[in-house]
C-alpha cells in the first residue's frame, strides 16, 4: 500500500521566495495534517483538515502560511514570502478515523537561505 | 496546556536488554496515546496506539502500558536489536480536539 507522499523531499531557496510543499494521503484517509519539526521546538502541528476542510489552524505562525485541500488526495503548504526561520522538516500526515492511528509521511527539508 | 515530557533523553544499551522508556502528561484527560519511532531522514512510524479506556497494547517485542490517572506511559522493548536504534516519540491526544501534543523524544542507540 502507498503510504502519505511527500514533495519535494528536499528545497532549498533563497528569503523572500514563495515556497509549495505538497502531500498525497493515504487513499480513504479522511483527515489530513501538517506538522513542523525543528531543533528547538521539537513537532508542532499547524493545520488539521477533515473531510478536505480545515478545522484547526491555531497552529500556523503567521500570515504568510498558507494551506488548502481541494480534493480528498491532495494538500499543498504555502510559505510566501519565506524567511530563514521557516528552515524544518515539513511532515504531512493522514488517519482514516479518530481512533485510528496518523501515517506520516517521509517529509520535506526546507531550507530558506 | 498539555504538556509531554519523555525521559531519559537518550538511552545507549547492548544488544538483547530488556528496556523502558517513559512518557508523562500534565493533563490526564486525554482522548488516547500513541508512541511512534523516527528513524533519521524519515517520517514518523507509528508503533503503538492506546485508547483512554485500556490499560495497554502489545505488539511483537513491544509493550506499552498507560496510567491515565498518573499521567505516565511507559514503552517496554523485549530484547533490544541494533535495528530497534531509532528516536522514540510519546503522544497524546486531547479529549476533545485532534490535536496531538509530542514530547521531545527519547534517542535510542542499541550497541551490537
């Protein structure tokens, strides 16, 4: 079975540029989430959809985040413009109901120059 | 504010020890916990999930047990293997919401 896919695995881009990370669920997973991974503050979710639509998104820092689910098997995570702290792992995650476990995927390492 | 918190930190054994590691959660009304491993350069692989009724999961040479009341898991490996080397993440999900709230995870070195 395809597990929650990620792209691209790695992007490396200068300040100020827009940056996209996408992300397949699993087939039949109806709630996705993305998470940030970094040194200092350990995962941190940003945003939660269920259903394709977003639920929570406490978690995203500041305007310049963005995210959207148009269809049941696709996501993108929007950063413009980017900053050198917007340097991490980006890890999307997906669960096919509440009490079932979350499938992450392999993620994504920005780093913003 | 939940918070999680796993201890030791980092753990290095030899091969074939039998092992505990530990979660503890400040807020004991959690809807379920799951325990994870994150092998480097990669996501996150779930191990274990426990609902908030159950006392514990098995699975292979892995146990996990909760204490809702205390606020504590503990994640036991039978007869560690090199392959067992991996970060440990604990996580717990809040009764009402999805959020689930990390600790910071235990690093796990198994020596052959």
């Amino acid at each position: 079975d395809a597990g929650v896919i990620q792209s691209p695995r790695h992007e490396v881009t200068e300040m100020g540029q827009e940056v996209t990370l996408r992300c397949k669920p699993i087939s039949g997973h109806n709630s996705l989430f993305w998470y940030r991974q970094t040194m200092m503050r350990g995962l941190e979710l940003l945003i939660y959809f269920n259903n394709n639509v977003p639920i929570d998104d406490s978690g995203m820092p500041e305007d310049r985040f963005s995210a959207k689910m148009p269809n049941a098997s696709f996501s993108t995570l929007k950063i413009q413009p980017s900053e050198p702290r917007d340097s991490a792992v980006y890890f999307c995650a997906s669960r096919m109901d509440r009490d079932q476990p979350q499938h992450f995927g392999d993620g994504t390492r920005l780093s913003i120059l | 504010k939940q918070e999680v918190t796993q201890i030791p930190a980092a753990l290095s054994v030899p091969e074939g020890e039998n092992l505990v590691l530990n979660c503890s959660f400040t807020d004991s009304a959690i809807y379920n916990l799951q325990w994870f491993r994150q092998d480097p350069g990669k996501g996150l692989t779930s191990l274990l999930l426990i609902q908030s009724s159950q006392r514990e999961q098995t699975s292979g040479r892995l146990n996990a047990s909760l204490d809702k009341s205390s606020g504590r898991s503990t994640l036991y490996i039978a007869a560690s293997q090199p392959g067992d080397s991996a970060t440990y993440l604990c996580a717990v999900r809040r009764e009402y919401g999805n959020k689930l709230v990390f600790g910071a995870g235990t690093i796990l070195r198994v020596k052959s």
